[in-house]
C-alpha cells in the first residue's frame, strides 16, 4: 500500500564554536590605514597584530582573553608635557568554515584608545563598549557582541597583550527538515473505507426493519 507524507520545516538556534580573524592598528588622531604593525617613535610604542587569532567558544557562545595583539616600548624616556596618543585597533572576523560551507564572510569592528600621555608607564585606555555585529550566508544568519575589557600599561622595554571578549555567538539556519509530520493514507484506501462504512450503515438499517 502506498502512502503520502507531509514534511514540516522550522527554524532553529544554535552556537558557533569556532571564530577566526586577525587584527591590524594605527597611531594617531583619525588615522585611517591600520597595518599589522605599526609604531609611534615619539612614545616608542609598537603595536604587533594578531594572524590570525582562532580561539573556540563554550555552550553559551562566550569566551574570553582572545588574543588582539601586543603593545611594546622601547628604552624611550617620555617626558610629562607629551601630549595623549590616540590609537585604533581593527579587528576582522571571518565566519569560520562549516558554517553553510561559507568562510567568505567578513565582519570588522574599530575599537579606539587613548593614552593619557607622557611619564611614567604608558596605559592605553579602549572604549569598553560592547560591539553588536551580524551577518548572514546562504544558509542562515547569526550574531555576536564583542569588546576590548583590559586596558594595557607599558613599561620602558616591556610589553603588554590586548585582550577581547566575545558573548551571545550564535548561528541561525534559515531552514531545515524535521521528522515526517503525519502519514496521509492513498486516496484507494480512503474509498475502502468509506464503502465499508456505507456497508456497515446499510447492515445496521436492514436489521432494524426486521424487528
């Protein structure tokens, strides 16, 4: 006997593991090209970017301490009249692969610091802020927030690591098959049935004329 399925789709969630991406920075007041290194002979600060950072995310689609970059100074005295330095850091995210067999993807955020200027140790002080960034492929959409939460002191011949944070990773496919709904019998076996109703229906009415 043949039968006829009806197939039910729906959407459902579910988190990224892996996230890629590297990251370049720029001196200066509205600087506009970032570079993978790049460095400031006035603070003798050099900053060396990440290629690439690959880091892994738990259930919740979070992690931390994602590697960003290093900061490093020279034997470079500052004096205290130096005035604040400004500093940008680009980060780009690239989908991982598996994700619709998609890796094409490219998502980019700036995240702007500053430091304070001259003497002493030179901190460098990011906007903390959290990042909202979203995408899509052929297959689905997804989104995450990232932020820069350390703010790095650099030393005379030191160095110090910029470290992000990523939450809420999360990928969504447009749609995709679920068990089969129900079993629709053949219209054949739906005239059987009605015609063994009717005959059931015809016995019972022939009895009653009898009594």
């Amino acid at each position: 006997m043949m039968s006829l399925s009806v197939m039910a789709r729906e959407s459902s969630a579910s988190p990224i593991t892996e996230l890629k991406g590297t990251t370049q920075g720029c001196f200066g007041t509205g600087c506009g090209v970032f570079t993978a290194v790049t460095d400031n002979s006035t603070y003798g600060l050099t900053f060396t970017g990440v290629s690439p950072f690959d880091v892994f995310t738990d259930a919740a689609g979070s992690v931390t301490n994602v590697p960003l970059g290093t900061f490093s100074r020279a034997n470079v005295l500052v004096p205290e009249s130096t005035p604040p330095l400004d500093f940008s850091l680009a980060v780009t995210f690239s989908l991982p692969l598996g994700i619709g067999g998609d890796p094409s993807s490219i998502l980019s955020a700036v995240i702007r610091g500053t430091s304070v200027g001259g003497g002493g140790p030179l901190d460098v002080d990011f906007d903390n802020a959290w990042q909202f960034l979203t995408y899509s492929n052929g297959s689905g959409t997804g989104s995450f927030e990232f932020a820069v939460f350390n703010d790095p002191d650099v030393n005379k011949n030191g160095s110090a690591n910029i470290l992000g944070t990523v939450r809420n990773l999360t990928f969504r496919p447009d749609s995709e098959p679920v068990a089969d709904a129900a079993t629709v019998p053949e219209p054949t076996t739906l005239l059987l049935l009605g015609t063994g109703l009717a005959g059931a229906i015809r016995r019972r009415w022939t009895i009653s004329k009898m009594r």
